[in-house]
C-alpha cells in the first residue's frame, strides 16, 4: 500500500487560539462575532495550502467528564468558562470544516487528544504518514519519524530532531519531561522545584521517570528531597499527561477508510464564506462575482492613488481596514480595504499585499503618504489595534 497523508486537526484547541488571536471586533455586519470562526479558517486554509491529505478528520471535545478527571478532579478545573461569544461560533466552525468535507469527531469520556492519537497510532500502522495540526504540547509524545506536528499559528512544524532542540529531550520522553515540570495550562501538578532545565538534564542522565525515582540516592540536597517526597504526584502527572492510544474503535465509530477527503468544493465553501462574510477568503471566481454585484473591486498599486482620491472626493471621510493574518501583535498584514459613502451609495475597495498576489507590490509608499496626511479624512473602529497594525509596516495614520 502506499504511504498517504492522513491530517488529524485539534479542532477545539485551534478554535480557542484563534478567539484569541484575532481581534473581538472582527464580526459581520449583522454584529455576529465572526473572529473565531475567521481565525479557524485561515488555518484550516493553511492545512490544505500544500499537498492535499488523503484522509484526515477535525477532532473536538465532547462535553462532560473525562477519565483524567475521575482520577484527578482537580484537572483543568481552575480553566475558566468558555465565553459566550465564543461557544456562539461552534456551529459556524463546524460549517467550515463540514463545507471542505473533512470528517468530524468527538468521543464521549475521551478528550480529543485521545481520539487523535488512537488514530494516529492507527494511520502508522496501516504505512501512513500523520500530521497533527495543534499548538497543544502535548502532541509532541506522539511525534516520530511518521507523524509530525504542525502549529499552524507559529508556522512550525515539529519533527523529532526539532523536539529535542526545543525541549531538551526526544518525543518519547516528553511524557516524563511533563511528570517531572507539570502542566500550568492543565493544572497538572508534577515535582514542584523542578523546572525544564532541571527535567531535561534528569531525563539526559537516567532515561525516564522511573529510573529517576529508583535514582534518588545518587542526587543531592533539594532536588533528591523533592524527588523523594513528589514520587506519587510526578507519576500522577504522568498519567495525566499520557495520551491514550487506545480509544476503543466502537467509541470513535470511523476507521481510517471512513476518513477519506474529497476533493474540495469550491463553490460550497465559497457559498459558506459569502455568508459569513469572508470576502478576503473567496476563490478567484467567487471574489470576481462579488465584486460585480456590488460596487466592490480589489486594487492593485498602480490604481490604488487614483482609488483613495476618488473615494475621498470632497471631503469625504475614508473608512480604514487592515486585514491582519495572526493577532494584532506579530501578526502579518495581508490586504486593508477601504471604503466610502457619498451620493446615497457606499464604494468598497480591498489592496491584498504580499501572498501570491503581485498587486500590491509598491502600494506601501502611497499608503504611507495617504495615511499621513491629515488632510484627507479618515474612519475606522479600534483604532489603537489599527495604529498598531500599520505601523508594523511603517505606515503611520
């Protein structure tokens, strides 16, 4: 059989990173929020930018307890609730991922963790590479010479060689590494006094956790006290840390032939898209239809002078929108759009910069120049956001 690409994605943990990361004034023109399930697109857009999986599946959480907080109550529980304009884009998230056909999954009693590493173990097996999209740490146990994991808000993709550089220790000891350092985010206890330099070093000089504790004898002063008086919370921790790899099939309910992807659908998701308003995310076809049913266009540099001079003809005020890849600190302007009402009619126009796009090679001097003078009136909303984002490429409004 040959090798495939099977892309298991972290479903809940990429839609919290990106609530947070763009801004909460991203939202349609009804007033939905829109920031998470924006934010979720763009990395779900950057999962398909390159070689097309084979098969794959978005994972989420299920609600109610899992087996880690029968044996530990204390798991997780200091994490605050889900906001409600959060929980309010969960359906929207799951629209995204239903309009690429991506498969979706969550398992009563297991965290996503647990599904996503019983099918990774499952891909493995069968020859398959694995690609875990995830900023959650905790995937790293699982990386190997066939499974990577890829931190799509980071751009970084972590092989074995690349673990060890981070953490001090390989993939297989990483479980170890959490016994002994803990885990603030998921209120996992570990040896308290022990941090990461100190974890890598013990794991570097006995192997594993075990050969550790049977070890004490052979350290000093603190270090051996808190070894010796933690042993049953550093295994605790352990075990909180392990993801289980062995889900029961009949709980997940798909194998791996019922995760096969289709060909994406542009249309569908482009219709999804429109809906919500993703205008900057529509195909080429889809954005050219937009722009012909209003008075809609994307400029280039060469039309982007004569654009803002028309836009702010007598006087009138030119509402301002950088379209920012990322958070609003460290993360990558794409396109701002501008926009302006007069004559009873209101006239949109969007300057993607960088990508694959050339048009808006240039444009950054007029920007600069229309931005900086107080002549020519502007609008927009946040502005401090605003301000922060453009002077991250030098335009000062």
């Amino acid at each position: 059989m040959a090798k495939e690409r099977v892309v298991l994605v972290d479903g809940t943990a990429l839609i919290f990173r990106a609530f947070f990361a763009v801004p909460s004034t991203f939202r349609s023109s009804a007033g939905v929020p829109t920031n998470a399930t924006y934010g979720f697109a763009l990395m779900f857009r950057k999962i398909l930018a390159g070689r097309a999986p084979t098969m794959g599946a978005v994972v989420f959480d299920a609600p109610g307890k899992t087996f880690r907080d029968e044996r530990y109550p204390q798991y997780k529980a200091h994490r605050p609730r889900t906001p409600a304009e959060l929980r309010a884009q969960f359906p929207w998230v799951r629209r995204v991922v239903e309009a690429h056909d991506f498969p979706t999954l969550s398992v009563e009693g297991f965290e996503a963790d647990d599904v996503i590493g019983t099918l990774t173990k499952k891909a493995v097996a069968a020859g398959h590479e694995v690609l875990i999209v995830s900023g959650d740490k905790d995937f790293v146990q699982l990386v190997s010479d066939e499974v990577r994991l890829v931190d799509t808000m980071k751009d970084v993709t972590y092989d074995r060689e690349l673990v060890r550089k981070k953490w001090g220790v390989l993939p297989e000891q990483f479980v170890d590494y959490l016994a002994l350092v803990g885990d603030k985010v998921d209120n996992i206890p570990g040896v308290p006094g022990v941090g990461a330099k100190t974890a890598a070093a013990l794991l570097s000089r006995f192997g594993d956790l075990e050969a550790i504790l049977r070890s004490t004898d052979e350290l000093r002063g603190r270090q051996r006290e808190r070894l010796e008086a933690h042993a049953d919370d550093a295994r605790l921790s352990k075990a909180l840390a392990t993801i289980d790899v062995a889900v029961p099939e009949v709980a997940i309910g798909l194998g791996l032939d019922d995760l096969r992807v289709p060909p994406v659908d542009v249309r569908k998701v482009d219709a999804l898209y429109r809906e919500l308003e993703f205008f900057s995310l529509l195909s080429g076809d889809e954005a050219r239809a937009q722009a012909e049913e209003g008075d809609f266009a994307v400029v280039g540099a060469a039309e982007l002078d004569a654009c803002l001079t028309d836009l702010g003809r007598d006087g009138v005020p030119v509402a301002v929108a950088p379209m920012v890849e990322g958070g609003v600190v460290g993360g990558t302007l794409v396109g701002v759009a501008f926009a302006a009402h007069a004559a009873g009619a209101t006239v949109a126009r969007y300057l993607p910069l960088g990508g694959e796009s050339e048009r808006g090679d240039g444009a950054l001097p007029l920007l600069r120049r229309w931005a900086g003078d107080s002549g020519r009136p502007k609008l927009t909303h946040d502005l401090r956001d605003v301000r922060c984002v453009l002077a991250s490429v030098g335009v000062a409004l």
